[in-house]
C-alpha cells in the first residue's frame, strides 16, 4: 500500500531518493528505447508507468525529483525529443498514480487530462515558433519516418491509392505544423493517460503485495550532531503489521571509548537493536543522546551492514571509501584501505572484490567518515580467518585510538572476548548468561555458558519428506570435471583482475568436498563456473562429459546471501517458480530442509530468519532436483543452533538421498559431517586437495 504521505514532512527519505532514482532510470531507458529503434515509439509512452509508481508511492516532491532527474538525462543522452516525452510522462503519470493513490475515477483522470493536454500542445507549440533549428528537426524527422513506413508498404500494389492520399496528408500536415503539433500533443496526452491508468493498475496488484520497507526509516535531521553518550530506557519497537515487539524493555546505556558485543539467536532482535541505535524512533520508551545520531555523517554514526554489496557504491574501491564525502575530506584511503587488509586495491573496481575484501571495504568506508559511534552488523560473518583477525583487532583498538564506541553484533565467541561488555538478545530481550528473557536486567554475560539449542531433526531417507532421487529409482549420479579452468575478470581492459589460474577438479558422485581459502582466492568464481551460471575465459568445465554452462539447473548453487536468492514473496510462491512442479513436491522439498510444510508454504520470505532463508533457497534448488548442489559460504551470519541445522540437512541430503555436495565456507566447525575432501585455493591455484585429514590443517 502507498505511505500515508500527509504525515510525512522534511526532507525526501532514503526510500523515496531509491524509489525515485530507480524509476527514472527507468522512464529514460523506456524513452530512449521507444525514440531510436524504428516502429518501436509505442515504447516510450510506457515512461508514464514507473513515474506513476513515484507518485503512488510517495510524496508529489519525490515525483518532482524522479522527474527532474528523468528529464535531465534523458536530455544529455538524446536531446530535446526524449526531454519532451519525459516532461509529459511525468505529468500524466504523476496525474494517474495521484489518482490511482486516493481512489479516483478514470473520469477524474480523463478531465485532467483535457485540461494539461492543450496546455502542453501550446507549450510545444511555442517551443516549435521559437526555435526554428528545433522546428526543423521535427518536422523532419515526422518526413523520414512516414518515408519509411511508405517505402515498406509502397510493395503492396493495393496500396499505392492510399499511399497517394496519405502522401499529401503527410505534407498539409508538415505545412500547417502548428495545428499538427497541438493535435498530436493532446492525443498523445489522452493516450498517456488511458495506457498508465490500464498497466499502472496492473502493476500496482503486484507492487501491493511486495511491502517496500527502510528498516532504518530515519527522518533527516539538520540537528547539530552528537551520538554518545547515549542512554536507552524500556524501549521497545514493533514493525508495521507485525503481531509482537521485535524488542521489549531494553535498557542499555553505551559510552565512548567501549567496544560492546551483541550476542543473540537468529530472530533474537539484533539487528532491530542496531537500528534503534543507528536513530530509528523506537515504539515505545526513551533514547537520549547529547544531539542527532547523525547516521552516514562525519563524527556520526556509522553502520556496517550484514550484506556489503548493499552499501558499495563506488566503482573503484577508493572511490568508494570517500563517497559522499566533500572535496576537502582529508582522508588518507591508501592506509585506510591497508588498516583494513585492502592495501594496494585503490584502483581494483569494486565488482571484481569477493564478498569478504567487500566487507573490509564496507569498514573502510564507514571509517572514513570519523565515526563517534559504529555499528558492526555481523561484519566479520564473509571474511576468512586472517581478516576477521585483522578486523576484530581492529574494532577492539578503535574506541581507544579514536575515542568512540564500537557496538559489535556478531555470533563468534572468540569476538566477545575481546569486547568490554557482552550482552545477549533473547525475543528481543536483553538477558544474562542463562537467564530467561523474564526478569532479565541487561548486565554482562559470560559468553562460555551461552547456551545451543538442539539441532532441528530431519525425516531419513524414504520416510515423511524425504525427496526421490532426481532420476527415480535408477538414478546414475552426476560426475563434474574442471578441465584446465582460468578465469579473467574485465579480460582486455586496463583493469583485468586474474581470478582462477588452471584448475583441475574432479567431483565424483556421491562426494563431500570443502572448498578453502582466503578472500579472494577464487572460491566464489569456481563456485559460478561449477553450476554453468559463468563461463571460463579458459579450460572447460564438464557435467558428465557435456559443458555444465549448457546444463544450467542440472548443478545447484546456493548464494552467499539466500535473500538475494528468494525472488517471490511467500515460501510456497517461490518453491513453485524455483521448479517445484506442485504443491506436493513444494511441500516434499520443505520438509526435506527440516521445514515443516503447513507452517512454512504460507510465509512471506521476508518474515524469516536468515538460517530460515537458506534452507527455503536450499528447498528451491532441490525442487528441481539436481544430482549435485554447490553451496557459498552457507554458514556466514548463521547462529550455532542454525548452523547445526543446515549441517544435518546437509548431511541428510548426502548420505541419505546420494548428492554430491560442494561446501565453500570459511567455516570448519562440523563440516565433517557433511564433507570428506578439502580442497585449498590461493591466489586462483590449487594447492592442496586432501580427505578428510586435511581439515585441521585449514
């Protein structure tokens, strides 16, 4: 549903800039389109319906912005004719979704649209008798395009008396432009109008089922800046639509110059913490601070994310550690980028960086901006060993060096040692050690008495949700082969990045194999190139002696990040659309990922629990039942009872059901029970490839 936007005043919010940037882009690309390919102009009126969507959604200034940066551009790329479509898109567009928004007629739109279109047709009008250069071209271009349509219909014999007619129309038309112009103007208007009032509400259906939400949600302030010290008394904070509080009476009072780690199941409320303190309004209760949280500005709060992608901006790495800074900022991004183990990639483009170097770049980043307060939102959850070394170092020496606080969320106990204080979320609920969520007083925690919770059980082979094999009783598992594979990011350009450097592989059916190495190393590539879904710039990779890039679905992967993954908005919709063929197989594919189907098929993806979304993208990739799956970093940001788990699932999926299993992880603890075979990478090579024995040593 559109935001109740009379409540909402100041500043346009993150949400609206995103909404408005995306969707101007998109006008443009439309236009753009619709005014170069021939016979397509049909295309570029469907401008209206993103800008419509602006205006549904969210304020008239957010429109006004969207429609400014649409017209703008489009002017740069392709002169006036596209500026003029994007001017009266926006119009109209503005018009239906305003309307669309407080439940107007068509008839309201309609009259509107009588209204604006003569306006617009003297406008151009005028435009046209102003500047003659600008008159000649159009004028021009409506000769051309009826020389086309005429030479292509001109093979038709019954055609040639029409075409005469035409002909001269096509010439009074050119001579009286004034009156062809304004014509053309207000039809094009009412055709604007009827088209985004038809697929507008089309699109609408869909977006109202898809809950467009900041979950930070902060409303710009000018106030002067002043995170810490900072005092939490009884807050607490619940989602829209939500049944119950994601936090309830937290009390917590943080001070500069501390490192504090927050512990906590998946679920647990975490994360909902770190945006409170981050400056999101809680429900309920008080949050005093000396001045503004000022997030993402200099001597602020800074916050790094779960996913780093989501705040990598920049297209080279050192871009990105200044964006948004001024000129003037006086940042030092060579030994930044060094504190963070990044020394030397200031030119790299930040696309070809693995997930662990984006995280230390995210760091690097929210460093620059002088922080008074950051958060660590599971930060070190995508980096190997070393770096989250390097990284928890780091965090612990901050508050002293630079004299501010560092709030640390994360599920590593070997973290917590190193903080000052250690508190624990239960339902959202500061406790103690082990103590109940009830009468919990928020004091420290040892975290060595931090309990686990029993792993989920899973239904063995051929009993209640067990999965058939992918090609029935007389199944013949898959063989993969990595033939001589290298790999070349940006191959031929000054910024060609080597990732892979003559792989040999061979996964035998039924195998268990643990991909190791640090960041950067290629694991993630070859992850890409095993499942099809890349192509090597050399060597081959095989599925049972056919190219795997030809065979895309006959190899599971899982992402790094499931979310990303989850492309429809229930648990049940998305099974269906990842190739569950019916609900039965839906249901068969939960319940083999230890998800019981009644409770789970109705859920909305964004309603789960991070542990939750792996497993409901590990039931999509085995809907489709594949004969060898290829997990990335399956364990990162997971906590021990979801990490035990998916293990078991794993484990079920191997030696019950005969799956080949390919583990890339930075994670060791327990992957024994899923793998027997540890392969190591560095720099793109392999360097060692052992059984099981092997796994102490990395």
């Amino acid at each position: 549903m559109p935001e109740d936007s009379t409540r909402i005043t100041g500043p346009l919010r993150p949400i609206e800039l995103a909404t408005a940037a995306v969707m101007a882009g998109v006008s443009v690309v439309l236009t753009v389109v619709g005014w170069f390919l021939p016979h397509l102009g049909l295309i570029a009126a469907f401008a209206v319906v993103p800008l419509g969507v602006v205006a549904y959604r969210h304020r008239f200034r957010a429109l006004a912005a969207s429609a400014f940066a649409a017209s703008l551009l489009s002017f740069l790329v392709a002169g006036t004719g596209t500026f003029s479509n994007i001017v009266e898109c926006s119009i109209i567009g503005g018009l239906v979704g305003i309307a669309k928004r407080r439940g107007w007629s068509f008839a309201a739109v309609a009259l509107g649209a009588l209204i604006v279109g003569p306006i617009l047709g003297a406008v151009s009008v005028g435009l046209l008798a102003l500047f003659g250069s600008l008159r000649k071209l159009t004028l021009d271009q409506i000769r051309n395009t009826w020389k086309g349509v005429h030479k292509i219909l001109s093979s038709v014999p019954q055609l040639a008396g029409p075409l005469h007619q035409m002909d001269q129309f096509v010439n009074a038309a050119v001579r009286d432009w004034w009156i062809t112009v304004a014509v053309l103007v207000v039809l094009t208007t009412l055709w604007f109008a009827v088209l985004g009032w038809v697929v507008l509400g089309a699109v609408l259906e869909r977006l109202d089922r898809v809950r467009a939400t900041d979950r930070l949600d902060l409303t710009p302030s000018d106030a002067a800046v002043g995170p810490l010290p900072m005092s939490l008394r009884d807050v607490c904070f619940r989602y829209r639509g939500a049944d119950d509080d994601a936090l309830q009476g937290v009390t917590l009072d943080i001070e500069a110059g501390e490192l504090i780690a927050l512990l906590g199941d998946n679920g647990s409320g975490k994360s909902t913490l770190a945006r409170v303190l981050a400056g999101r309004p809680p429900t309920s209760g008080e949050v005093d601070r000396p001045g503004d949280a000022g997030l993402g500005r200099p001597g602020g709060t800074a916050m790094i994310m779960q996913h780093p992608e989501t705040q990598i901006l920049g297209v080279r790495v050192a871009d990105d550690v200044v964006w948004g800074l001024h000129d003037d900022h006086g940042v030092d991004v060579a030994a930044l980028l060094a504190t963070v183990g990044l020394g030397g990639m200031e030119d790299r483009e930040s696309s070809t960086l693995s997930g662990g170097e984006l995280q230390r770049l995210a760091v690097a980043a929210a460093l620059a901006r002088r922080p008074g307060l950051l958060i660590s939102d599971e930060s070190t959850a995508m980096v190997d060993e070393a770096g989250r070394r390097v990284l928890t170092a780091l965090l612990r020496e901050l508050p002293a060096s630079r004299r501010m606080a560092v709030v640390h969320v994360t599920h590593r106990r070997e973290e917590v040692a190193a903080a000052d204080r250690s508190f624990r979320l239960a339902s959202g609920r500061l406790v103690t050690g082990d103590a109940v969520a009830d009468g919990a007083d928020g004091r420290e925690f040892d975290a060595t008495h931090f309990k686990e919770a029993p792993p989920i059980k899973i239904a063995p082979a051929g009993g209640p949700g067990a999965l058939a094999h992918p090609g029935g009783p007389n199944f013949e598992p898959s063989r993969l082969e990595v033939v001589g594979v290298g790999h070349t990011y940006s191959v031929g350009s000054p910024w060609a990045q080597p990732a892979l450097h003559d792989v040999n592989l061979t996964i035998e059916p039924h195998e268990g194999v643990l991909v190791v190495g640090g960041n950067g190393s290629g694991k993630s590539t070859l992850a890409w190139i095993m499942a099809g879904v890349l192509r090597p710039s050399r060597g081959q990779c095989l599925l049972d002696g056919r190219p795997v890039a030809t065979q895309v679905g006959s190899v599971g992967l899982a992402f790094q990040h499931a979310r990303l993954q989850l492309q429809r908005t229930t648990v049940g919709s998305d099974l269906r659309a990842a190739g569950a063929p019916d609900e039965v197989a839906a249901s068969a594919a939960l319940e083999s990922v230890g998800l019981t189907a009644h409770s789970f098929v109705d859920r909305r993806i964004d309603e789960l629990s991070g542990g939750q979304q792996r497993r409901v993208a590990l039931a999509g990739i085995l809907a489709r039942r594949p004969s060898l799956i290829v997990l990335d970093e399956p364990l990162a940001g997971l906590d021990d009872p979801s990490q035990d788990a998916l293990l078991d699932v794993l484990s079920s999926l191997r030696h019950n059901q005969g799956l080949s299993i390919v583990v890339i992880s930075h994670d060791f603890g327990g992957m024994e029970r899923v793998c027997d075979r540890v392969v190591e990478l560095d720099a793109g090579r392999v360097v060692s490839d052992n059984l099981r024995s092997g796994t102490a040593a990395c």
